[in-house]
C-alpha cells in the first residue's frame, strides 16, 4: 500500500492488468508433474519457487484484497478497464469487494491453453480466468474488436522464457493492452511478476508503472525488459549489470 502511496501521486493509469497470487500456495515442486519431470530439466530457477502472499487462509486473503481493490481504485482513472487473472474460486469475494468500490463488472475472459496442468483434482484445469470490467465514474474505452470473444485461444510461452512459477503469455498481456487502451496510455500493474504488462506495454507504445514485492523477481523483470526493448532503452549501468546473459523472452 505504501509502495501505491509513492506512486499515487505521480501518476494515473488508463488500465489496469494484473495476475494477483491466488492464494493456493503454489509450488511446482509439490504438484503431480513434479514426480514425472527432474527440476534440473525445467529452465529457471524461479519455476520451482513459492510465491509470496499465495498461501493466506481465505480470511487473510480477504483483507489482503480489500488493500489490493483500494490501491487499483486509487491508480485508475474513471471509466479505467482493468484485467484481474485469479482462480474461479475468488471470484466471487472479488466480485463483492470491487462492486463495493464502485467497478463495474463485466464478464470473465476464459484462456484455453494447448495443455492442462496436472493437479490433484478429479478433472485436470486447461483454462485460466481473468475477471474484466471498469472503474465507475466515467464510460469507459474499447479500442478492441467489435467481434472479440470472452475465449482466448493462445499458447503459453516457450517453457525456456519462464522465469517465474506462474508466468503469464506475453499475448494474453498484449490483447488486454491493444483492447483497452490507447498510444501513450499508463498500464498499471500491482503484481509484475517476470515483467510480463511491463513488455507488452512497451511493445504497444504504452508506458507502465508497476510494483513487484519480491526483489529476485524485479532482478527478472530488469533482465526480461532489457532482452525485449533492447539495450539502448536502459542506462549503459543497467546494461552491464544485467545484459551478462542471454534471456529469452
């Protein structure tokens, strides 16, 4: 929340896309797949780390996200879309706590992935969810498609990009971003994970503010952005310091 505060007072975003942990204390090392596949063969370290803030009880997790929907509300302008990915089963306290705010809800994005990920539930998940709508206040922008859909078709990235657990298809990002905003527009991003709304942000000419709580991950971000937008985008400093191998994005 401190963190928003800092930022809050610079700037307001025109979207917000973001993929929250989703409270179900994911490690790879601890699902099904793990036993048929050595960690040794899965590029980066990262894909078998835990992932902070994804193991609160469901009461943690509701006051959690009653300070996730306050900073959203503080950063987005009226009318602002904003793209939540998060697990079916919190959909409904996010529903209830984002009315409350004032957003508007609209409908909930489905990605169909080529493969499902193994768990230990009767039926294996081969889709995600991401709840869409707008901030209230204002008649939000829809520079999209007159014919897009709620399913989204899209593959994963290649397994070698990972450099995050939980890491989002940079499409997925890019789609959001082409829908809801325009040129120069300000995506915000509470939860940048490997750096995913940041890349596509500066693919599409949008610029993107965002915050990522632990440190080795913002290591990722740096590296990933560096590998997508280029070494002249950054200070020569920070290309030293992070362009010492080679990061597929």
């Amino acid at each position: 929340t401190k963190d928003v505060q800092r930022l809050r007072g610079q700037f307001r975003a025109q979207l917000c896309n973001c993929d929250p942990p989703y409270a179900v204390s994911y490690d790879r090392r601890n699902r099904p797949a793990a036993k048929l596949q050595k960690d040794n063969i899965v590029p980066g370290e990262a894909r078998s780390m835990r992932i902070q803030n994804d193991d609160l009880t469901p009461i943690q997790y509701k006051k959690w996200f009653v300070k996730v929907a306050n900073s959203i509300n503080e950063v987005l302008v009226p009318g602002a879309p904003y793209y939540i990915w998060n697990s079916h089963k919190n959909f409904g306290l996010m529903h209830d706590l984002l009315s409350e705010r004032n957003f508007k809800i609209s409908c909930v994005i489905t990605w169909a992935k080529e493969s499902f990920s193994p768990n230990f539930s009767d039926y294996n998940e081969q889709v995600e969810f991401c709840l869409y709508g707008w901030k209230g206040g204002a008649k939000h922008n829809w520079y999209g498609p007159k014919n897009e859909s709620t399913l989204w078709d899209i593959h994963r990235d290649r397994i070698s990009s990972y450099r995050h657990p939980t890491q989002k298809a940079l499409e997925l990002a890019e789609r959001a971003v082409r829908n809801s905003s325009k040129y120069g527009d300000i995506v915000f991003d509470p939860f940048l994970g490997s750096g995913t709304s940041l890349i596509a942000a500066a693919r599409l000419g949008r610029r993107c503010f965002g915050i990522e709580i632990e440190p080795k991950y913002c290591d990722v971000i740096v590296r990933r952005y560096v590998a997508a937008a280029g070494k002249g985008s950054v200070s020569k400093k920070i290309a030293e310091r992070y362009c010492s191998e080679e990061v597929v994005v």
